[in-house]
C-alpha cells in the first residue's frame, strides 16, 4: 500500500472508529445483538403461535367437509386450543395485575400486540433494502395505494355482501399498485419522483372518494381513523391472521434470496452484468413492500406505515458496520420501537401508530449522538 | 480461438441521436484493449452493448462467442463501473461483504461454502486490502474502494474485466499503482477493457487501443495507434500529448 493510501485510512474513519470502540468492541458486540435476535425470534413465535391458537379454538373450516368434523372429534385440538388460549388471557390477567393495568386479559390486545411484533420484524427487513436501494417513498406511496384499497373493500363487501377481509382486497389492491409502480419506474428510467408522487396522491384521492359515495350509498360502519392513523383496536382476528402469515412468507423470501437483494441494492448496473435477475428481484421488493404495509396499516397507519420502513433503518445505517449488522439491528430498533411505542400508547390511552413512529425517531437521534456520523448521508430517493 | 468480445457492424443511439455507429472490433482472450475518445464519444455506451446492459439498434454481439442476450454466465465477467453508480458511498457494507458478492453468481440461491469464503479472502490479498476486510466501504480512499471492487471480479475468478474510468476522484500515486495491479491480472491471463480520459495512461498501459467517436476511427496494437493520425481525427486537433515507452 502506498503511503498516500495509508494516510487517508489513518485520518478519515478515527472518529467513528475510536467511538464505536468505546462502545463495544466487535466479538461481545455481535454476541448481543444475534442474542437480541434470537428475542426477537422467540417472541415472534409466541405471537405466531397465539394467533394460530386463536384461529384454531374455533374450529375453522369444520362445516367445510365431514373429514375435518371428524379431525376436530378425534383430536379435540378446537378444545385444547381453547383451552390453552384461555391459560394465554389468565396469563394476561396476572400482568394486568401486576402492572395495575386493563390491557393483557383482551384477547383483542393480544391480537393488536402480535400483529405489531411482526409488523416490527418485517417493516424493517425490507425497509433496509429499500432506504439504502433510496425507494423509501415508494413504501409511502403503497402504504397510500393500500388505502385506496381499504376503500375498494369495502364497497366491494357493500355491494356483494361478500363475507371475506377487508384487509384481503386491500393486499390484491395494494399488490397492483406495487406492479403498476414497478411499470411506471422501469419507464422513466430511474425511481424519478414526480409519477410516483402522482400515484401516491391520486390513489389516496381515489380511496377517499370512494369511501364518501360509498358511505352516502350504503351502510357500512368502518373506522376510517383507525386505518389513517392506526389504532389498536382496528387489528381483527382475520387480519391477525395475514400478518402472521405474510410475515413468515416475507421472511423466508429475504432469507432465500438475501445476496440476490443485497447485490441489486449495492450495484444494479454489476448486478445485470453478473446475469442476476434485475428486473424479477425489483418486482420481488416492489411486492414483498406493498405486503407489508398493508399489514402494517392496521397498527401504525396509512400515513405512518412509512416510517417503520425507514426510520429503524436509518438508526442503524448510523451504528452498523456492515450490511447483516444494518439488517439485525434495523429489526432490533424496529422491535423496540413497536414495543415502546405500545407501552406509551396504552398507558397514555393514545394512537398507536404516532406513538411507535415517535419512540423510533427517538432511537434515531441516539444512533446519531453515538455514532458520531451526519445523517445527512441518506437520502429519501 | 474464439474472440472474448465480438461486436459486428453494432450500431446505437439514444433516440435520434447515434451514440455509436457500425462498429466493429473483436477482443482476443487476454487482451488488455484501452478504449479512448473524448468526452460524449459513445465509449460507455460501448462498454454497456458489449456486456449486454444496451441492446443494440442494428449489428450482432458475441460473448465468449454466445449471443450477449442468451449469456448466462455472469461469473465470467468482472464489472467496475464508475464511482457514481454504486452504492459504495452511502451503504453500510464492508469490504468482504461487498467482495463475496463476486461469489453470488456461482451459488445462486445457496449458502457461500468455506472454499467461497476462502477464493473472496484470497482477492482481498490479491489487491492488497486484506488489512482493510472489515472496514466500511465508505471508509475507504477513493483508491482502496477501486481495489475492492477488482476483487469482487477476481472473486468471481472472471476471464473478463471491464472497466469504466475507474480512476475518476483517485490520486496518482495510488492510480499507478492501480494500473500496475491490472496489468500484472492481464499478465496472469485475465482479459481487460478499460475506459480511461488519460491517453497517457492507456498507451503506457494497455497492449490494444480502441479509439472512438461515435465511428471507431483505430483499432490494433498501440504501436500502431501512437503512429496513426486516429487521435487526431477523433479527438479533432487538440494537440494532446501521448506518453511512449515501448
């Protein structure tokens, strides 16, 4: 190495160098956050397993065909179900008791708590790939497609009487935007702001128009609030359900094709060289975004599902030393967040959803003080 | 012996504007071919048809003497493009992550094996930035970030090393030695295209010389070029100095 090189390596990174020294060096460092991972993994299946619990007490689908009928009476897994969600609620009733609070013994807190664990999971899992492939408005615009799909829903469930998720017209809606986003970007070349800000405010004004006819035209009550701002109560035992399964879904896409994502991200143009699949890993994110948000509409909000994509990832993009690092604690500062966040929201009785994006920006400005880095490094497009 | 590079009567242009026109030229395995010509002369666009990111308007290109659009073999070529277009500056990412990407074209979906592993540590070593594995690639000096992506190509052990000025921003004495790092992967058999703006460099450096303005106006061994009038009649008559040491 020339002299020259081993200056500008001797002056430029001590700063933040000799700091993150000062916190941990790199062996117990790793140690904590894989263990905070595996916390985070746990709890996640706990979550995962209350709602498959809560599906299964009811016995779904046995009206469907004899051979179930006769599972659940031989079995009897609808009873043990019951039974052990009811120990679950029991459970909660010990911590209401301890905490001196009224929120762990309903099931219906549960289901709100479990779809934001995962929601602080997945949110940024694939935040990172976005705000460092510079896409983070494109997770805003989806998060504004989706409510145009919440509208859709419900006019459709008006007029049909259909008996299915709202939620699950609001992922199909929500999935073509993220389809017509990817054509709209492949055609201007770049991920040029303006087409995309024209469909993030079109597709919201196409979602409140909808719902004032459709309010005028029929009766369906809906918490539109909830949906807007997020709201604990909006979470049903359905939409529980998709997240729990999108989740996984979204989780075992990015573990399969992580180096794939992870090479687009860093160099598309040497990516398309290496014969990666560009186009096919861009549509992949684009999709995998837009079912996320949709899920994570119920917690935090059609105008702040962003933020969980972004935020957690720019606190760790400050601290982390490598991409994997970046990842972990994205979900770390993602998962704190939601459960901060919760915490303030229900024993302050406020929203959830600007609660978890406050206790996030929170954690931001301590990654900036310690890391020592500007963050201006990161940009939105 | 089949070319590395086969461009036949390859024309493109950017609406109606033709950024290159009817060229022609073939690369020989271990070849180490300077392409030149001044500013706005078509040279990356070049570069982008030979390695298939631009479909041509009109002409045929062959890699490895496959068809470019049915080339699958992305491991075969090593691609450093300019500073601008990566993510290097921004991205919280290390040295040997960004190098064990050269690996990701040969397992596809899988895990990176030990042996991986290894041939991307070895790169490190090759370049001479095994020292710097663990660092943050926005930490590096414009020099150390080009080394690492040379070993992302040695990594993914290409036969052909393609790159586009990629000593834009870097000092010279750290571009000397740069230059001397390909030229010693040429001499162990790797073929390089590189576009570079220093003339000077590239007759010093490269054994074929490539010059273009929109047309290919030379084409052969740099003893030839140095004694033709292709810079000339490219570049107009700028008066531009060519070093010449052969």
């Amino acid at each position: 190495m020339s002299r020259n090189e081993q200056g500008a390596v001797d002056q430029e990174p001590v700063g933040t160098d000799s700091v993150r020294n000062r916190i941990l060096s790199a062996g117990p460092r790793r140690t904590i956050e894989l263990s905070g991972i595996g916390v985070v993994g746990v709890l996640a299946a706990v979550m995962i397993a209350f709602i498959g619990l809560d599906w299964l007490r009811h016995g779904p689908a046995s009206g469907a065909h004899p051979l179930v009928e006769s599972l659940y009476a031989t079995t009897g897994i609808d009873r043990a179900a019951a039974a052990v969600f009811g120990q679950f609620l029991i459970g909660g009733q010990w911590i209401d008791y301890y905490l001196g609070t009224n929120v762990f013994r309903h099931s219906f807190m549960w289901r709100s708590i479990a779809t934001g664990v995962l929601v602080g999971i997945v949110a940024p899992l694939v935040g990172t790939f976005l705000v460092h492939r510079q896409m983070a408005l494109i997770g805003e615009t989806l998060a504004h497609t989706a409510f145009a799909g919440v509208a859709v829903g419900l006019l459709f469930i008006g007029v049909t009487g259909w008996n299915g998720s709202l939620l699950f017209v609001a992922l199909i809606v929500s999935v073509l935007g993220a389809l017509a986003v990817q054509w709209l970007t492949e055609r201007t070349n770049t991920f040029g702001d303006v087409p995309i800000a024209i469909m993030l405010t079109g597709s919201f004004a196409l979602g409140t128009l909808l719902i004032s006819w459709g309010r005028d035209v029929m009766t369906v009550s809906i918490d539109i609030e909830g949906f807007l701002f997020g709201s604990l109560a909006v979470v049903t035992a359905s939409g529980a359900r998709m997240m729990s399964v999108l989740s996984v879904v979204v989780v075992a896409l990015v573990a399969i094709t992580y180096k794939q994502l992870l090479f687009i991200t860093f160099d598309e143009q040497a990516a398309r060289v290496a014969r990666l699949n560009v186009r096919g890993y861009n549509t992949l994110l684009v999709v995998m975004t837009a079912v996320v948000v949709v899920g994570a509409m119920q917690v935090l909000g059609v105008i702040l599902v962003a933020g969980m994509l972004v935020i957690p990832v720019a606190a760790a993009s400050q601290v982390a030393q490598s991409f994997r690092e970046t990842l972990y604690l994205s979900v770390l500062v993602g998962q704190c967040s939601i459960l901060g966040g919760f915490a303030f929201a229900i024993s302050q009785g406020l929203p959830s959803g600007g609660s978890i994006i406050l206790v996030a920006i929170l954690f931001y400005l301590v990654a900036i003080a310690v890391s020592g880095r500007s963050g201006a490094a990161l940009s939105m497009h | 012996m089949t070319a590395v590079v086969d461009l036949r009567n390859v024309s493109f242009a950017y609406g109606d504007s033709p950024a290159i026109e009817d060229v022609s030229l073939q690369i020989d395995a271990g070849e180490f071919l300077g392409l030149i010509g001044p500013n706005g002369s078509g040279k990356t666009t070049l570069l982008h048809v030979m390695l298939g990111l631009l479909t041509p308007d009109s002409g045929s290109v062959k890699l490895f003497g496959e068809p470019v659009a049915g080339f699958e073999h992305g491991e075969r070529i090593g691609y450093v493009s300019q500073q601008a277009t990566n993510r290097g500056g921004t991205m919280p990412i290390t040295v040997r992550e960004c190098v064990r990407m050269g690996r990701f074209p040969h397992v596809g979906h899988g895990k990176l094996t030990p042996t991986d592993r290894e041939i991307a540590d070895e790169a490190l070593e090759t370049v001479g930035i095994a020292d710097l594995a663990e660092r943050r690639v926005n930490q590096l000096s414009g020099g150390q970030r080009q080394r690492a992506y040379i070993a992302r190509a040695i990594a993914s052990e290409a036969d052909l090393l393609a790159l586009d000025e990629p000593t834009v921003g870097v000092d010279a004495e750290s571009r000397d030695e740069f230059y001397r790092l390909l030229e010693s992967l040429n001499d162990s058999g790797i073929t390089i295209v590189l576009i570079e703006h220093d003339i000077g460099v590239v007759t010093d450096r490269a054994d074929h010389i490539a010059c273009i303005n929109t047309k290919l106006y030379h084409h052969g061994d740099t003893e030839s070029f140095v004694e033709s009038d292709a810079l000339s009649e490219a570049y107009g008559n700028t008066g531009e100095v060519v070093h010449h040491h052969h």
